[in-house]
C-alpha cells in the first residue's frame, strides 16, 4: 500500500491502536493503584469485603473515564494532524484552479510526495499547460484566419471601389480577378470549417475495413482529368489486395488534400506517383512527386497551421496552409503516422501508415 489510501488507513489504524494501548495502560495502572491502597487501609476482613468493593468500583469508574480523555484527546491530535496534511494541497489545488478560471493560466500548484495527491497536481499543472496552450494557438489561429482574410478582402475592396467610381472598367479579366479572390476566401473557411471539425471533442472515425487500393483508385480516377489538363502524369502501384481499418470519408479527405498539393506544386512534364505497400503491422501509402520541394530546415513545421514553406509563395500558388494541418490530424485520429521527405528542386515524399484490418 502507499499514497493517499495507505495514509488514511495508517491514520485509522493508529487512532484504534492508541485507544486500545491507552486502556489498557490505565486498567492495569488504575487497578494495581486502589489495590495497593486496599492493602493500606484494609485492617480486619470485616472491612475487607466493603473496602475491596469500593476500591474495585473506583478503578472501574476512573479507568473507563481516563480510557474516554485519553482517546478522545489521541483521536482529535491525529485527526488534526491527518486533515492537514489532506487538505494542505487541496486548498491549494482549489485556489489554483480558482486562479484558472479567472484568467491565470500561469498559476501552477506545488506538488510533494508521491501519493495520488501528487499525481492530482500534477495532472493540475498538465491541464493549465494545455489550456495555456491552447490559448496561445486560440490567439495565434485568430490572428492567422485575420491575416488570411485580409488581403483578398482588401483586393476586392479596392477593385470595387475602382469600378464603382469609374477608374475602372468592369471588364471580364478585372472580374475574374475578383472572382478568383472570392474563391480563395471559399476555399479558406472550407479548409477552416474541416479543421474545426476534426479538432471537436465529438469527432469520432466510423471506422470500417476497407480496401484502399480501391479508395486511391477511385480518388486518381476523379483527379486524372486535372493532371492531364497540367500536363502531370499520375501513376500508381498497388502490390495487393490491402485492407486496413479506416473511415472511408476522412481517408477521401486526406488522398484529396494530398493529391491537390501534389498537383499544385509539380510543375509541367512532371510525375505524381501512389505506391501502396503491406507492412508487418501498416498499410503504407507513399505520394511522391517531382515538384519544387522543400528545404529540409522547413519540415518539422510544415503540418502547422497557417504555416508555408515558402513565404514568397502568394495565396493563389501557396494554398491556405491548412491541408497538410487536416492530413495530420485525420492520420492521428486514424492511429496512423504520417512523414515527409523533401528536397528542393527535387520533389517531396509524403509516407502514411494505417494500421491493418484485424
């Protein structure tokens, strides 16, 4: 035993010892004491019945009564004592979290020992990181969704403004430049609108074995069309027949966020190629492409939101940062694991295993 639980018992089983030690300390003190004073006054038998009855009852009367102080004084010190030392770190877990709620998220509370006391603090102390931390990309997601919104919002402006005072002609190509930023604000707040959603406490997977050389085969058939138009040759590989545990439509999500980026970013004449491979315990799902890639400082924070790996990249070429976010997030859900490989100027590698069907 150990912790909180074994404290409380120790506790219990002290206060129970102690009484009984206290009775049986005093009987044996209180009797001995009259009997010996018996033996004093005691002169004739006569006497020695009355006397003996007397001194007999008064050893009763006072040990119990000595047995009933003692005690209770022993129980109220440990109780005291017990309480405490329980409460002490409550007290200070309640005005932490006290502190939290009002705003404080840098409050953290002193943890001692290594009982379940200490591992509520810590827990404490974790859950303040984490709302702390959720704070800052609460603050930093806002800012980036402004920024996102700003500029395409300022282009119309200024392009309506130009047309609705006569600067401009409302030609085709000035609308179209409208329409295009337009788009992209479309675009944005579906990718923000899927983020939102996957980041909800109630998104849950309807998970199902499913045959993902099908799924990637339906998803190239859908996007050949655009490749060709680019001029993009798509290839895939299937070794077999691989069925893992996924929910089909997040699957779909990722392959589509995937192969847009892969499109996005291969320039003409180049190759996207889908390879599926059984591993030991993994589907593996391998996108790669002959693209611009991406310097390798780049790629530890390239499934960040908002993030771009190449700042001199517009909206329209660079996307909303928030695809590869999406993959990530749809992937951990999954129990998956997701890498990236890149080079610049010589295409990236995108990894993603699936646990198989059982």
């Amino acid at each position: 035993m150990r912790g909180l639980y074994a404290r409380i018992s120790i506790a219990c089983i002290g206060i129970a010892s102690g009484v009984l030690l206290i009775s049986t300390i005093t009987f044996i003190f209180e009797a001995h004491y009259h009997l010996a004073m018996f033996q004093r006054q005691a002169k004739d038998m006569n006497m020695i019945s009355k006397s003996f009855n007397d001194h007999f009852e008064q050893a009763l009367i006072q040990s119990v009564l000595l047995i009933a102080i003692l005690g209770i004084i022993l129980a109220v010190i440990i109780s005291l004592f017990v309480a405490k030392r329980i409460t002490s770190p409550l007290v200070q877990m309640k005005n932490v979290a006290e502190r939290m709620a009002k705003g404080e998220l840098t409050s953290r509370t002193e943890v001692k020992g290594n009982d379940e006391l200490a591992d509520l603090g810590i827990s404490l102390n974790h859950l303040a990181e984490q709302l702390l931390l959720q704070e800052q990309l609460r603050k930093t997601m806002t800012a980036d969704v402004a920024h996102e919104l700003r500029t395409p919002l300022a282009t119309l402006k200024s392009h309506m403004e130009a047309m609705m005072e006569g600067v401009w002609e409302p030609t085709p190509r000035r609308l179209e430049s409208c329409f295009d930023e337009i788009e992209r604000l479309r675009f944005l707040v579906g990718d923000l609108e899927q983020l939102t959603e996957v980041e909800s406490p109630n998104f849950k997977l309807k998970l199902q074995n499913e045959n993902i050389g099908s799924i990637v085969q339906h998803y190239i058939d859908t996007y050949q069309s655009e490749f060709k138009k680019k001029d993009v040759r798509l290839l895939f590989h299937c070794e077999a027949l691989c069925i893992a545990l996924i929910d089909r439509l997040r699957f779909g999500q990722i392959m589509v966020n995937i192969l847009s980026n892969a499109l996005k970013f291969t320039p003409s004449k180049g190759e996207v190629k889908i390879e599926i491979k059984e591993r030991s315990e993994a589907i593996q799902i391998a996108i790669t492409d002959t693209g611009i890639g991406i310097d390798e400082s780049e790629l530890p924070f390239v499934f960040e939101r908002f993030y771009r790996a190449d700042k001199s990249r517009d909206r329209k070429s660079g996307g909303s940062g928030i695809g590869l976010t999406i993959v990530k997030k749809l992937v951990d859900a999954h129990n998956g694991t997701v890498e990236i490989y890149s080079r610049l100027d010589m295409g990236t590698s995108i990894k993603i295993n699936l646990p198989k069907s059982t």
